[in-house]
C-alpha cells in the first residue's frame, strides 16, 4: 500500500473515532448548549469532521509530528470550520478551514509552557 494512502486511511479512521466521542459529546449537551467548551460553534461530527480533521492534521504537521485532533467547530457564524491540533510535543495549532476544507489560515500556534 502506498504510504499516502495509508497515511489517509489512519486519519479517516483517526477522524472516525473523534466523531464517535464528538457525537456521545454532542448527545450529552442540553438544548441550546456547545457541545465544545464555552464555545458557541457547532460541533463537527461525520464526513464533515473527517474531512476538516485529515485537512487540519496535515496542515499542522509542518510545525511537528504526531498530531491529535482535540477540537472541531463550524460551520456556525461563518461558512467554515476551527480545528484544534495539539502535536507530540504539546504544541496547539488552530487551523481554519473554508467551507470546502480547504486551509484559509492557522492564526494560532502555541508552544508548550516549559
């Protein structure tokens, strides 16, 4: 199997493993409420968070290996998505996503506290 393709295969099934917690998530926040922490943006479940998670753990992987997606929001106020990477090291990389996933911005990297 060729390495990029295996590489998306782990990151769909990474993906759809986020989305069972983000549904069991989703499932136990009340009406009206996040069910991200003290977030108002919807949380992203399904293809949607397979998608936007392969596209944001690629993006991040410039700043460092091992990424886990933490966090996935939108679409809510505006058309796209947030996505949270926090990587081996600790580091957290948002990365913002278009409606089509594609990467419009990582207007957040944040190194570990030492």
């Amino acid at each position: 199997m060729h390495t990029t393709t295996r590489k998306l295969l782990v990151a769909v099934a990474f993906a759809a493993a986020v989305a069972a917690g983000a549904g069991v998530a989703a499932a136990a926040a009340g009406p009206g409420e996040s069910a991200g922490p003290g977030d108002d943006e919807p949380a992203v479940a399904g293809d949607a968070l397979a998608r936007a998670s392969a596209a944001a753990l690629q993006a991040a992987g410039r700043y460092g290996p091992g990424g886990t997606v933490t966090e996935a929001e939108g679409p809510g106020e505006h058309p796209g998505y947030e996505v949270e990477v926090t990587l081996a090291d600790g580091t957290e990389v948002e990365v913002d996503l278009d409606a089509s996933f594609a990467v419009v911005g990582i207007p957040e990297v944040e190194a570990p506290d030492d």
